[in-house]
C-alpha cells in the first residue's frame, strides 16, 4: 500500500473535510502570524517610545584641550549624526546669596553653558520665570528654593581652584528632563546610578567660557553629585570628574535605527566604536539612547507575553475549530477505513494513513495562514513593521508559526481520529469513548480551576505589574507571571465547566416543547435531534461561547488600558485640550477658545511664587469654569470635597489651598493667613496676602508636591497682572489640538489628550493595543461563524438520511429549514449569553494584569457596550451566514439517494 | 373511473459530469386506479426507484406530465407537493427511513407532528397504529433496540397514520428475511385492501410482485410492452 498516493486520494475524495480542517488550521496559524508580527511591531513602538522623551541621544565628551570646532565637523561628517549642540559644564563647590544683610549658602551643583538654539533643538530648560539675559543666569527651582533667589539678585558661585564668580539670576529654569545631561557622564557613576545635581544655573556659551577660564587645568568637581549622593557604604570609590566638562550633545537619525530595541542597542554601539575610533584621543561617547533601551528590551518581553496572553484564546479556539472539523467527518473517516481494512489494509497503516493525511492538511493550512496573518499584519500595522527588519522577522515568524500550528493541530486531531478509527474497528457506527464521561469530567478538574482561579485572583490580584524607575529615570515595568495565572485558570475551567453542564442540559431535552412553540414540528424534531448530539451541539455551544467571551473580554481589556491611559493624560494635560497663548492674553481669552468643538473654556495661571524663600507652582483658577472642563475629583482635597474646595474659592477669593508639605513646613492650619510673593507683570516680586482654605494633594496640571490653589480673578488684581498662562477647554466630541488650534490661528498653541497620553505612556503602555484587538475579535467574530457553520453542517451530513426522511413523508422547505434555524438559535443563544458571561469574569481578572500600569489603577473594568454590542450583532450575521449555508446544502440533499442509503 | 395516478410520458433524465445524459425515466405511461394494487418489477438501475420519486413528488418530471390525485406535480410548488405528500400518500423505504434520535413512537407520529397535530393526538394515534402493525407498547422504544422487521413494521405504521389514498413501497422487504417480508407485506396489503387505498410496490421479487393485482416492469427506464400488456 502506498501511503502517499492514499493519503492524496483520502484528500481528494474528503475534499470538504480537508478543506474544513484546513481553515481551521489557517485561522489558528493567521492568527499566531499576525501576533508574532505584532510582538515585532511593537517593539519598534517601544524603541521609538524609549527615544522620543530623550533630549539628546548621545554625548560626545571631549578631551581636555580638545579643538571643538574640528570635533564637531568629525561628528557631522558621520552618516548616523543628524545634529549638534554645544554644552559645556562648569561643577560649582557652593553658591551663596547675601541679600538684606542676611547670607544663604548652598553645596555644590553645575553651571552649564549652552548655544541659543538649545531649547528648541533639545527641549530643555524652558523658562519658568523671568527672561535670558546675555552674560547672567537662570537658575533651577532647587538653587533659588535654596538661596531663596529671586530675578535680580546676584549669587555668588566657588569655583574649583578656589576662584569665585558673581553671576546676576535673570530668571527661573525648568530643568525637568535635563538629569541625563546634568548628571555624571562615565560609565562607573552612572552604573551606581548616582544622582545628577539639582542645583543648576544655565548661561550662555561666552559666559561658561570665562568661567571655565577661571579654573585651573585639571581640576576636578570636589563632590560632583555622584558616589557620595547614592548612600551606599559599599559603593566602590569613584575617581572625580573634571570640574569642566566640554560637549557635544548628539542626535542621531532614527530612520536608520533599527525597530527591535536589542537590534537598536548594537547599532547604536557600532555607531560609538566608530565615533571613537575616527576621533580616538579626542572624543569619548556616552550613549544615552543605548543606556534608555536597556530596560525597553525587558518590557517588550513582557508586552509580548501579554499580547500572546491575548491572542492565546483565538488560537486555541482555531483548533479546536479544526479538531471539530476532524470530528465532523467521523462518518466518512469510518466508511474509508472500512474500505480500506476490506481491501488489506492493516490497522498500522490506516494509522499511518489517517495522520499522514492529518499533517498534510495542517501543514496546508498553516502555510496559507502564515501568509494571510502576514497580509494582515502589513494591512493593520504595516507602517511600524517596516522597520523591524520585516524579512528575518516574517521568514522566523513564518518557520515559527507553520511548525507549531502543524504540531498543535495535528495533536488537537489526534484522539478523535484514534476514536473513530477505534470504534470502525469495534461497530461501525457506535461512538466509543463517549460511553463513560471524559477523564477531566471525572476528576472535575474544571471545578478545580475555577476554584483555583479564584484564590490566585484574591491572592494575587492587583499585584500583577509593578512600575519603577530605572537608573535613567524613564518609567518601567516588571513582569509577575501570577498576573496571568488567574484569566488562564478561569478560561479553563471555566471552558470545561460549561461543556459539562451544556451536555447535561442539553441531553435531558428541556428545550424540545419550546423550540416545537417557537419553531412548530421542524422545532420539535431539533429538540429531540439536539438531545441525542448532545455532545456536538455542546462542543459548538462551547466553541461559539469562547469566541464570544475571548472578544468580549480583550474588548474590556483593551477599553480600561485605553481608559486609564486617558486618565493619566487628563490628569496631566488638565482638561481635554490645552491652549497656549504665544502672546500676553487676560482671562477674556477664554472666549476666544469656546466655540465649535469646544463647550466651556477655562482660564488658568500656572506662576512660579515664593512660600517663604521656596519657589512653588501657584495655580490660579477660575472656580466657577474649571469643573466643567476639568476632573476634579474628591480624592484630591483633604478634608472638603472637590465642588467645596471650588465653593470656597469662589465665594472667598483670597483663599488658597496649600499641599500637604506645605502645611506640615509651616505648620498652618485652614484659616491661618499666609503672605505669598508672587511677580507682578514686571517681575517685580508683590506681597499678597492669603487665607488657607484646606489641603490639596493632587490637582490638573499640577503632578508635583507643591503647589498652591488659589482664584485667578483675586491674584490677576492683588499684582496688577491679568495675563494667563493657558487655557483648558472641554470639547464636545473627540478632543482634537489640530482644529482647535487652526481656529485659533498662530497665536495659540494647542494640544489635546492624545498627544499627552503618548508623550506619557511608559515603554510597554505607549503601544497601541488597538490593532491587536482589531486582529483578536476579528478572528473571534470569524471563529463563531465558521464553527457554528460546520456544527450545523456536520449535523445535516449526519442526518442526510434523516432530513430526506422527513422530507419525504411530507415536511415542507419551510419546516425543514425551521429545523436548521432551531438548532442555530439555541447553539447561538446559549453560546453568546455564556460566551458573554465568561468573558465578563475574564475581564475582570484580566485588570490584575492592568494594576499597577496606571496610576491611579483602575477600580472596574470599562466595558465598551457600544463594542460588545457590534460584535455580538457580527456574530448573529455569522450565524445568519451560518445558517443559510446549512440551508442551502440542505436543499441540495438527494432525497432519493439519501434514503437509499444503508 | 378516473385514475388515481396517471403518467403521461413522464421523463426524467440525469446529466453526469464527463458523461453521456442517462434517462432513468424514459417517457412512461401509466395509470393507477383507486384502491388498485400495481408492482412495479425490474432489475438494479431500471429507474424502479426514479419513477416512485416521481410519483411521490419527491423529484420531477424533465418531460411529459405526472398526475396524483388531480393534481399535476410539476404545477405545484415544494410546499404543495410536500403537504400532497403528507395528506394523501404514505411511503414506505428498503432502508426504512426512520429518524434514529426519536422513538419508535414519535416516528410514527412525524406526519401527524408535521401537520401541527397536539402532542396528545399524534402519539395516540401512533401507539394505535403501533397496535394494528402488532408493536404493541413499542411507542417509547429507540430505534437501534428494534430488529429489521420491527424497523420496517414502525415504517409501515408512519406511512399508514394519516390514513393515504397511495401507498408508495420502495423494495420494503429487501433487507428482511422471508418471514418478516412476508408479515410487512400482508400489513401494506392489508391496509391497501380495507382503507381503499392504492399500493405501488417497487420490487425486483417476483414473489412479492406476484400479490399485486397488476405487475408492470421496467427495463432502461422503460415500461417494457409485456410489462404493460400485465
């Protein structure tokens, strides 16, 4: 006997069997495809995320001495090198400010030099307060806190070699974001992630240079803000770095930088070999970008597991698609056995046989996956595959995803396969294997899960992910794999739990009185008809549920991930749009921003003021606006609720609520008068006087520990200054900074949530789940209908005999197609209520995964009806589709032949 | 008298694929009288089975007119062609055609369910008919617990419940031994005889042809001169 030439007609002659099986096969392995590609995908997301917060992606530190003009032409002259920027640093041993006959003094810090179009190529040291000045200096909020510096006063800076330098402050610099530059440059201090310096003031090239010029060669910092900063004993003891620093700050092109961040971090290596080895004696490279994707790589890894996780489901249920379509042709597989076994074939061979053919059509069907999950992954996410090296990644993904579909696949056919060879052998007819229950039945190993699901939930729920700061400060995640134990347990069980107790329901026939209501004879012949298939109708019952619940619950997922994500953004931004006036505005402005798209506008102050001699963010509102545009929740007052804390403020306008530290600093209580010095339009700095109203702990806008709340309209006419900072806005559809901001014209500047919830989402959260998800309940929606489709089918091809039974002793098209439609609607009712159920409860476990991503956590899932609702309307056009198939083969039965049949 | 069924060069042709069109029913004339009892004999693949289909209205014609009961089967439509079959014929199959997920009972009574009859009425009268074909309690019996003459005795019984004025057989006795061939013969010929109706037993055994009142036989689809001279 000739296996291959047998399993080649086997195909040939089960043609629709094999096709069946096939696409099965070729859902699972398009699926697996697509998110394999997707894990590729996302790893250029998360590479890009990782860079695009960066200032600089690299600095080039120049030896003492070093032409600095002939060092940049080297650097420009690479292919990699997009831009410079000068920088150069001179550490400072203390500063001190004698004022009013009083002297403050504080340590060391960094005095750095930097060219004029520093701030708009790199982004940083924006201007709080004040101006730039030629030949002064701003100061960071830490050196004036400390000196209790305010614009116009002249600190006096200790140079090394014992030199002093008296430098006029001209305002305050944000230097939030500059750590990476400010803080130590080699490989020893950063690997102990030693603290850059806070206290910084920023001047211009010229005035670094003779400053620089006052230090003797080789001097170093006495304490620059490393080893002794990081309060570890065991710190190995570092060599001090020079008191001047020359730079050349970098930026690369990310065109040519590879997607995957571990293929990133070697080009950039390769990239600073060869600047050292061209500028060798000259330049040394801290690769910035290299050190910002060290963690980027452990996060993709688990992003990945997490979209595995997600997709985990749908290939599941693909073969078991498959493997019911195995089942499906039980009846034909025995009739060919038998064939066979009356020709000679021995039982090895028809094994042989049988599993050969199997193989063939996985491997078939897994091929042509692999190459629509590839169309697919190109449709939905093409843009962000094309620089993840797509080919090496297709060709592994495509090795990857053939191999175990094939591999799964076949095992997944196997045992029913085994079973109907089994019971040819013994009957004929009479299904083995289903005499007594299955081994998890009996072991109840589905009760076992779903009870386990539950303690691991209560054990471990909420602890899942936990966000930390890396040494260079970018937000990052860990991975606890017990995130994911609860969802698989109760995907199980709960997947076991509800084929045992569909078989049980369905075989006592309670249904048959209501389908014969319902559907007249052809309904009471499918309710008697569903009894004795128990099993089948369960097994679909079972297949449509979990295509129904895997949408539902990555829907619900993918709904709180984008809803968290959203409120972190609105927390930050403070409303759905912020406008920025480019030019001195009052709060009339807010007129101007309401309009089309925008329903309520909202002034705000946001001014660097003095509690004391400590320069802190006073935020001034109007109370009366601001709750219409922005969330103001309870949980940010102490003591008061958040419409109390806007009552107070607007019917007692010179209260002002204080952040905790401030009230514990100065020991003030609610109604203690407290004087702040805020900068009139001048920058003169005016007294005003204040009346605490309550404790503030978090706010819009203001992410910080201190601040202060307080009503615009009362400090606009303590200081004489109306202007404004910005506007908050809420909008009346999706919130867009493009249409606001064409309405507006060149004076403002606007942006809306979107953009602030991609500038804040860490390496792992800046990926969009959304095309996944479009991927996963796609399959989902396609894996219900083609399951329910060859559920019914496989039944008419069953009962071929019977329906042309009843239709020749007199059942009408109409009755004979109620009969179809009976069995549809209870497979799909039952399917999609249970399928709905589960997925809920997945859902909810599945939030465990999402504690700790977003701060504040979610409290309950966010269930998108609107989205649930589609896809259950997708699925009943599948079980239509469905249902109309099996109508039409049924049409087509010949009757005459049919009954002929033995 | 007016024929109960009458063929008037009733044609019916396959077209298989790759292969010459076969005529399995090659113009026939016939005509069945009321309460008559007509076998119709002929070797495998004479178009027996195929003519039957066309009587019961099952399939139809391609050429020439087929007429039951005053009603011309290509006129009506699948829904009055099935209620036709329901009110006025039983049929009878070699593979007895029964439903293996109801009981022997509930087989008997798909006519009557299918008809909309009460649960009540219709498994009453099945356990009657049960009685007449001498399967008394066998209404809540499963199909795979009968024997082959017990199979073929439920088949009788549906076909007879709604009390037919045709009986359409298609070879219901050959897969039974000759005992249990004999009983279910007497039973068709019995309740053609007492309730009036017509009887078309298809049939390759002369023995059981030879009961009925006029044996007819087909050869290529044909209704062969001898055959029609019966």
């Amino acid at each position: 006997m000739n296996i291959g030439v047998h399993i080649w007609q086997l195909m040939n002659r089960e043609r629709r069997r094999t096709l069946a099986a096939a696409a099965g096969v070729a859902i699972a392995a398009a699926l697996m495809m697509s998110v394999v590609l997707f894990g590729s995908a996302s790893g250029t997301t998360v590479t890009r995320r990782a860079l695009a917060d960066l200032p600089v992606d690299g600095q080039a530190i120049l030896a003492p001495g070093a032409d600095s003009a002939a060092a940049t032409a080297l650097l420009v002259a690479d292919p990699t090198v997009r831009s410079t920027q000068p920088f150069d640093v001179v550490h400072f041993d203390g500063a001190t400010l004698s004022k009013a006959g009083s002297a403050t003094q504080t340590s060391s810090g960094v005095l750095v030099g930097v060219g004029p179009g520093f701030q708009d190529s790199t982004g940083l040291f924006s201007l709080s307060a004040g101006r730039i000045v030629p030949g002064q200096i701003v100061v960071s909020r830490d050196l004036a806190t400390n000196l209790g510096l305010t614009p116009g006063d002249s600190a006096r800076f200790l140079l090394a070699g014992g030199q002093s330098a008296d430098l006029v402050v001209s305002g305050i610099v944000d230097i939030t974001g500059a750590d990476l530059i400010l803080g130590p440059v080699d490989e020893a201090h950063r690997a102990i992630a030693a603290n850059p310096p806070v206290n910084v003031a920023v001047t211009d090239l010229t005035t670094l240079a003779k400053l620089a010029g006052q230090i003797p060669a080789g001097a170093v910092a006495s304490d620059p803000a490393a080893g002794a900063n990081t309060g570890n004993s065991a710190s190995p003891v570092l060599a001090p770095e020079p008191a001047v620093l020359h730079e050349i700050l970098l930026r690369y092109d990310d065109a040519q930088l590879p997607g995957n961040p571990g293929d990133a971090k070697v080009w950039l290596d390769g990239v600073r070999r060869r600047i050292e080895r061209v500028g060798a004696g000259t330049i040394t490279i801290a690769d910035d970008a290299s050190a910002s994707l060290e963690p980027v790589a452990a996060d993709l890894a688990w992003g990945q597991v997490l979209f595995v996780f997600l997709a985990l489901p749908g290939v599941a249920l693909a073969l078991a698609l498959s493997r019911f379509a195995a089942e499906s042709s039980a009846e034909a597989t025995r009739g060919y056995a038998s064939l066979l076994r009356a020709r000679g074939a021995s039982q090895r061979q028809l094994v042989s046989l049988f599993l050969g053919t199997t193989t063939l059509t996985a491997v078939l069907g897994a091929v042509i996956g692999a190459i629509v999950g590839t169309g697919l992954a190109f449709l939905v996410f093409g843009s962000e595959l094309g620089a993840a090296n797509p080919l090496v990644t297709i060709l592994g993904g495509f090795a990857l995803t053939v191999l175990l579909t094939t591999l799964l696949a076949t095992l997944a056919a196997a045992q029913p396969l085994r079973d109907q060879l089994r019971a040819e052998l013994v009957s004929g007819r009479q299904e083995l294997g289903r005499l007594r229950p299955p081994l998890w039945q009996r072991l109840y190993l589905d009760l076992l899960a779903l009870v386990a699901a539950g303690a691991v939930f209560w054990l471990v729920g909420g602890s899942g992910v936990h966000p930390v700061l890396n040494a260079e400060g970018n937000p990052t995640v860990t991975l606890a794999l017990t995130s994911f134990v609860a969802p698989f347990l109760l995907w199980i069980g709960g997947t076991l739990f509800l084929l045992r107790l569909t078989v049980r329901l369905l075989s006592r026939g309670p249904l048959t009185p209501l389908l014969e209501r319902l559907f007249g004879p052809g309904g009471d012949v499918a309710g008697r008809s569903l009894v004795s298939r128990a099993g089948a109708a369960s097994r679909a019952i079972v297949l449509l549920a979990l295509a129904v619940s895997f949408a539902t619950s990555t829907l619900t997922f993918e709904a709180t991930y984008r809803q968290q994500q959203r409120v972190d953004a609105g927390l930050t931004l403070g409303a759905d749009l912020k406008a920025v006036p480019t030019t001195v505005v009052d709060a009339s402005a807010a007129a101007t921003v309401t309009g089309p798209g925008v329903t309520v506008a909202s002034p705000f102050v946001d001014r660097v003021v003095y509690v004391g001699s400590e320069a802190q963010d006073l935020l001034a509102i109007d109370p009366t606006t601001l709750p219409h545009v922005a969330t103001l929740s309870d949980s940010f007052f102490q003591g008061t609720t958040a419409v109390g804390a806007m009552g107070a403020l607007a019917s007692q306008p010179d209260a002002i609520f204080v952040s905790a530290e401030t009230a514990k600093d100065y020991s003030i209580v609610p109604g203690d008068r407290i004087r702040i010095r805020i900068p009139d339009a001048h920058g003169q700095l005016r007294e005003v006087d204040f009346h605490m109203a309550g404790v503030a702990l978090e706010f819009p806008t203001a992410p910080k520990d201190a601040f202060l709340v307080a009503n615009l309209d009362y400090v606009a006419r303590q200081t004489g200054d109306p202007a404004i900072s910005f506007v908050l806005a809420a909008s009346s559809g999706d919130p867009s900074a493009a249409s606001l901001g064409q309405r507006l014209g060149s004076g403002w500047t606007v942006s809306d949530l979107g953009s602030v919830t991609a500038r804040l989402a860490n390496s792992v959260t800046s990926v969009d789940l959304g095309a996944l998800v479009t991927l996963d309940v796609g399959f989902a929606i396609l894996i219900a209908s083609v399951g329910v489709a060859l559920f019914l089918l496989a039944g008419l091809s069953e009962r071929k005999r019977e329906l042309a039974t009843l239709a020749a002793i007199g059942a009408d098209p109409a009755q004979l197609g109620a009969l179809v439609a009976a069995e549809t609607t209870v497979v799909g009712t039952a399917g999609t209520a249970a399928g709905i159920l589960t997925g809920g409860l997945v859902g909810v476990t599945l939030l465990g995964i999402l504690a700790g991503v977003f701060d504040p956590p979610a409290d309950v899932p966010n269930v998108p009806v609107a989205a649930v609702v589609a896809v259950i309307l997708a699925v009943i056009v599948g079980l239509l589709l469905a249902n109309v198939v099996a109508t039409r083969t049924m049409r087509r039965i010949d009757v005459l032949a049919a009954l002929r049949e033995r | 008298m007016i024929p109960l069924v009458l063929c008037v060069g009733a044609t019916r042709e396959f077209i298989r694929a790759g292969a010459a069109s076969v005529r399995a029913v090659d113009r026939v004339d016939l005509d069945i009288a009321p309460g008559e009892f007509v076998a119709i004999e002929g070797p495998s693949g004479s178009g027996k089975s195929t003519l039957l289909g066309l009587l019961a209205g099952i399939d139809q014609a391609d050429g020439g007119s087929v007429t039951v009961l005053g009603h011309d089967i290509a006129r009506l439509s699948p829904t009055e062609r099935a209620r036709l079959r329901r009110s006025a014929m039983g049929v009878v199959f070699q593979a007895f055609g029964l439903v293996d997920s109801l009981s022997a009972g509930e087989n008997v009574a798909l006519p009557l369910a299918l008809d909309g009859a009460s649960v009540a009425e219709r498994l009453g009268r099945a356990a009657d008919a049960l009685t007449e074909v001498g399967l008394d309690g066998f209404d809540t019996a499963r199909i795979d617990e009968l024997s082959g003459g017990e199979r073929q005795r439920v088949g009788v019984a549906r076909a007879l419940i709604a009390h037919p004025s045709l009986i359409l057989a298609d070879e219901p006795v050959g897969s039974l031994d000759d005992e249990n061939a004999s009983q279910v013969l007497d039973l068709l010929e019995a309740a053609s005889r007492a309730g009036g109706a017509s009887l078309v037993l298809v049939t390759h055994d002369p023995q059981s042809a030879a009961r009925a009142d006029r044996r007819v036989r087909m050869r290529d689809g044909r209704l062969t001169p001898e055959g029609i001279a019966t």
